[in-house]
C-alpha cells in the first residue's frame, strides 16, 4: 500500500487495536461505507468483498429490500420483549417455517444461541421423549467443528485456540471424525440424543464431507431414534447453490440451526427451525432471550425469507458457483493444492512453500480483494450471493497474480 493513501488506514488500524483485546487479527483495511458486492475503506479505496462476513452478507451490503425493511420497522416499532407479543412477529415464524418445510421456528439472536438452543431441546428431547436416564445424555460432533464461541460449545471444540483454558467443561459431548458414517454408528448408544453436525464445515475450510455422508446421517440416526441437529449457520440460505447445504443430499434434519445472513447483514438474528414433537418439550420459563424474535429483527428476517423464496439466490450461488470453481481449479498447480467447496463457497490450499494463507490475504487486499485465511494456508472465498460473473472473474485473476508474483 502506498503511504500517501494510508495514513487514514494507518491511524485507524492502530486506534482499533488501542481499546480491545486482541481476540482478533484482522486484515489492516478499515471499512466506511459500503453496497452490494462492494466496501469503501477510509482512505477511499474500493475492495470487492470476498468473505461476505463469513455468510452474513449472503444479500450483499444494504441490499434494498432489506434496508427498506428496516427502515419502515425503525419507524414503527423495535422492541417489545416476549413478555409481550407484536405484529411482525407471526409472519416471520410462518415463513420461515414454510422455506424449510417445518412446524415451528424459535427465535434468537446469534448463531452460538441456535446452537445453545438445539442443545437443550435435544437433551430435554431425549429426557421426555426417548427416555434417557436422567443427566446421561449425549450429543455426537464431529472433529474440526465450529458451532460457535459459548463455553458448553468450545468445550467440544478441537481446535486448541478455540478450546484451550476456558474449561472446566461441559460433559456429554462425544467427538468424532469427520466424514466418518461408521464413526457416528459406532458413538451413538442408548444415551445419544442428537447429533450435530455441519453439513460443510466453513471454519475449518469449507470441508465437504464424501458423498452419501449425510444421507447415511440421517439414515442412522432415523433408525437409533437420535435427532439430526444441521449447523445450517454458515452453510445455509443460498450459500451452496442450495436453500440449505443438507439439500444437495435429499437430507431433512430435525432441527435447523440457523443464523448469519438470515439477519440480512443488519441485525443478528438466528433461529431453531423444527417439528412441534421435538421444539414442543419446551414450556414458559425454559428458554428465551430479551432479544429473540424482536420487531425490527422479524422485519429483516421476514424480507430475507422472501428473497430465499424466489431461488434467485440460489440459482446464482449455483451457476456463479460452478465458474469461481471452474476458475480456481485452473489455479491449481499455478500456487494452489487444492479447491473444495460447493456453491459460490470455496476453500482454496495455497502451496506453503509460496506463502501464508494471511499473506495471501494481505497481497489480495492490497489488490483490492478481501477474502479471510483460516488453518495456515487455507483462504476462504465467500463472495455475496449478487456479487457478477466479471467481478468474480476479477477475483480469479487477482489471486492467480498474487500467486504468479509470489
Ligand atoms: C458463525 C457460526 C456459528 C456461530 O455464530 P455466531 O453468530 O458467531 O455466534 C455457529 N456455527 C457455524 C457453522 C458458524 O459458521
């Protein structure tokens, strides 16, 4: 980067780190405005945004409909609490349930609360329903999971960043390989509840399990009589080509967990989408949040349904899917290992021998290009679902110079 164009840069970067733990690295650009496919940072300078805030984004930055929707609500009504109920409220629950096919849908806020909340269903589930003894039961995960930051969560981690100091931790957690359906068979006894699994794991670089995983997932726990509980977070709303990843498979699980872009970029909304014999063991006083199912976030998620229901979102993910893999294969063997992925939703290897996946990322944003690495020399492309043919093409080409230059 030039120093003439960064003192802004250079001054905020530093005034970001100023009053903050260090829990996170992020790349030195700073951003000030930004629309669709596209951010501006405070010197001015304009990145194509490849990481869409890890699925957030789906819709792009302030796409119209969903800034109107909030808009409208702003003027209206933001926050009741569930103490009491208000109109926008029925019709998200409704829609919601009808894009996925299920009886009822529980409101919250962040992702690591989907998850949260999957878990307690599905212990309380097996309590009342299967009929584990009590405080025995077990939730099957998979081995390089990322469902969030929560301490019962990270203690289920593998990943010693994540997981590492924050104990003691929660029992009833049994971790498998990833990918590995005789591994599932074999975890799950008379105590197991639920598995839970993401259908891609985003975080740990958009790994796509062998073919017929999840079928067979859903298969053995059909027959054990556990839930299928499908971190859906990242993976879900038109990112894969797909309205949910677990769709590529035929594959309906018990509950969705759902979050990121179902807030359209605006506000934090995530929600637990099932059927009433499984959400329906929950009575008042069980679960909640001040939060969840608030106006202006039923306003957002409603509109964001909406967009889901024309599978315009979908069908781009998928046809701009397939020339972003199409490109980075090419790539492969020019500094890339390997590309995985589905959908406008990749993780690319690059060769360690060149560089880091972070200096990657630095080279690609000092060309204008933002994407995120994750495990060493993994980055991760994520590109919002409006993002064009030609701007994906642009991105190619910028990590094949990248590369070529390295
Ligand atoms: C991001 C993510 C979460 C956690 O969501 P937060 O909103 O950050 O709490 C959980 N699961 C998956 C698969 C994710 O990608």
């Amino acid at each position: 980067m030039r120093t003439d164009e960064s003192l802004r840069t250079a001054e905020a970067v530093r005034d970001a780190e100023r009053w903050t733990p260090r829990n996170y690295h992020p790349l030195p650009v700073v951003i000030a405005e930004a629309k669709g496919a596209w951010v501006t940072d405070v010197d001015g300078r304009r990145y194509l945004d490849c990481l869409a805030g890890y699925s957030a984004l789906n819709f792009g930055h302030r796409h119209p409909q969903l800034i109107a929707a909030a808009h409208a609500q702003l003027d209206r009504l933001t926050l009741t609490s569930r103490a009491f109920g208000h109109d926008m409220f029925a019709d998200f629950c409704r829609e919601l349930t009808e894009l996925c096919g299920k009886d009822l849908v529980l409101p919250m806020n962040t992702g690591a609360e989907a998850v949260e909340t999957g878990i307690k269903v599905a212990r309380k589930w097996g309590y009342q329903v299967k009929g584990v003894p009590a405080d025995q039961a077990s939730i099957v995960v998979a081995e390089g999971n990322f469902h969030g930051r929560t301490t019962t969560i990270v203690g289920f981690s593998t990943d010693p960043d994540a997981r590492d100091d924050f104990g003691p931790y929660t029992p009833g957690f049994r971790i498998v390989p990833y990918g590995d359906l005789a591994a599932i068979e074999a975890a799950i006894d008379d105590t197991t509840v639920a598995v839970l699994i993401e259908p891609i794991q985003g975080e740990q670089g958009v790994v796509v399990p062998p073919a017929g995983y999840l079928a067979g997932v859903r298969r053995v726990c059909t027959a054990r009589n556990v839930l299928l509980l499908a971190d859906e977070i990242q993976s879900g709303l038109g990112r894969t080509g797909e309205t949910f990843a677990c769709d590529h498979e035929g594959v309906v699980p018990d509950l969705y967990l759902l979050g990121k872009a179902l807030g359209g970029g605006i506000v934090p909304v995530s929600a637990v989408v099932g059927d009433a014999a499984v959400l329906g063991v929950l009575r008042p006083g069980q679960h909640g949040s001040t939060f969840g199912g608030n106006p202006l976030a039923c306003a957002v998620g409603t509109e964001v349904v909406r967009l889901l229901a024309t599978g315009e979102f979908q069908r781009r993910s998928a046809e701009l899917g397939a020339r972003l893999h199409a490109g980075l294969r090419d790539l492969v063997g020019h500094g890339v290992l390997t590309v995985r992925g589905r959908g406008l939703w990749a993780g690319v290897d690059i060769d360690p021998a060149l560089l880091t996946g972070r200096q990657a990322c630095e080279r690609l944003a000092e060309r204008g290009v933002l994407v995120k690495d994750t495990h060493g020399s993994t980055i991760r492309l994520a590109p919002p679902l409006v993002v064009s043919a030609a701007e994906l093409d642009h991105a190619v080409a910028q990590l094949g110079a990248v590369l070529q230059e390295s």
